[in-house]
C-alpha cells in the first residue's frame, strides 16, 4: 500500500511567492491545503488535490477553524508555509501608523499564533516542517524600512529558538531570506525597488520554488535553519 500523500498548508497563497509555491506543490502531487482572503484568487490556483479555506488570519476564531479542518480532514499535516505577509514602510513624516500595526498583526501575531499551533500538532505526530518566508530584511535594515525589518527580525529570532527546541527530533524549522522578488508586494509603490535599488534583474517566484524544493528534497538528518537568495545587483 502506497503511503499517504504529504499534506501542505499555505498561506498568503492568492498571490506572489505563496501563490507560486502552492501551485508548485500541487504540481508535485502534494496534497495542498491554501488560505488567503481573496477566495477568487485561490480558485485561479491550477487543479489538483487541494482544500481551498479563504479568511482573515489576523482573526484568531479563523486560525482556530483552519487547524480543526486541516487534521480533521486529513489527520496530519507535514508542512506548514508561512507565506502571507505584508509591507508598510515610509518616512517619519509620511508613515501610516495603522498600516504598520495591521502589518504587525499578519506578520507577527497571526504567524506566530498558527505557528505555535502546529507545532503542538507536529509534536504530538512526531514530524513536521514550518518554513517561513523572512527576507534579507530580517537580517539588515535600511532606511524607512525599519518597522517592516522589525517583522522579519521577529520571524527569524522566533525560529532560531523554536530549531534549538526541536533540536534532535523530526520537526524542521526553516527561514528562506529572499532579496526583492517581483511580485505584488511592491505594486502601490510610486517607485519600485527595482528602481530605487538598482537592481535591474529581481528574482522570480520561481526562483522562491526551487529553493523550496531544494530543501524540501534534503535528506532526514539534514537541517536547513536559513537560506538567503538574492539577485545578483542586491548589494545591502
């Protein structure tokens, strides 16, 4: 009897990074349980054994729900992306400070909140793989960026401590640290990093999906803590 097929959860998988890597694991055969709020986005994701559950992360009521579905359903989950984030970044003059505490939500409470929650499920299955999309920015900081920095810095603090914690066992805890990416996140921007940074080839989401696919195909003993992919013009 052929073993069960892996199960995935992605979120922020309606567009960019999180959208490339659920189409990519359900392009592998996975079965692949994707959330975000925009339910019309999750049905533009190609065919495949998929769970679509569209919400609000920053609701913890949500969190709860998508946890109670994803192991009533399939009773395991062996991967969990933390691909859903957002950006609000400015001068000290121009910042919106209600942006930069709905960033805060998503980006730290929200992720830390569904993380703790599988983590508990993963212990008690006894394997289990968080990979969590930071950014360079979680390792440096740069001018009206600093909030934004700050997220990622909490993302990358909080693993480093949860990897120490599971040290010895079968539960993985991974940062991909991602120079610019083209993708949505930068589309209310008057100038686009790309511009402003000069970088004049960013990577692609797909670039994001081989370095899933490179860690995720790496032996049971190997531990992958962080992985930084830049473009070749990223010089911070």
């Amino acid at each position: 009897m052929e073993p069960p097929k892996k199960v995935c959860l992605v979120t922020g998988a309606s567009s960019g990074i999180g959208y490339a890597i659920a189409s990519a694991l359900i392009a592998d055969g996975y079965t692949v349980v994707v959330t975000a709020r925009r339910e019309e986005r999750l049905r533009e994701l190609p065919a495949g054994d998929t769970l679509l559950l569209a919400g609000n992360l920053s609701d913890p009521a949500f969190l709860d729900q998508l946890e109670a579905q994803v192991f009533e359903k399939y009773g395991r989950c062996d991967y969990l992306f933390n691909c859903a984030g957002s950006i609000a970044n400015g001068t000290i003059e121009e910042i919106d400070i209600d942006k930069v505490t709905d960033m805060i939500e998503l980006n730290i409470t929200a992720t830390f909140r569904l993380t703790y929650k599988f983590l508990k499920r993963f212990r008690k299955q006894g394997y289990g793989h968080v990979i969590n999309l930071s950014s360079i920015l979680g390792t440096k900081v740069r001018p009206t960026a600093g909030a934004y920095a700050a997220t990622k810095y909490a993302m990358e603090a909080l693993s480093e401590a949860l990897r120490m914690e599971l040290a010895g066992s079968d539960i993985q805890v991974t940062c991909i640290e991602p120079g610019l990416v083209m993708t949505e996140l930068h589309k209310d921007w008057e100038v686009h990093p790309s511009k402003s940074m000069g970088i004049r080839e960013p990577l692609l989401p797909a670039d994001i999906v081989a370095t899933v696919r490179f860690i995720m195909a790496q032996p049971a003993h190997v531990r992958i803590p962080r992985l930084m992919v830049l473009p070749k013009d990223h010089q911070i």
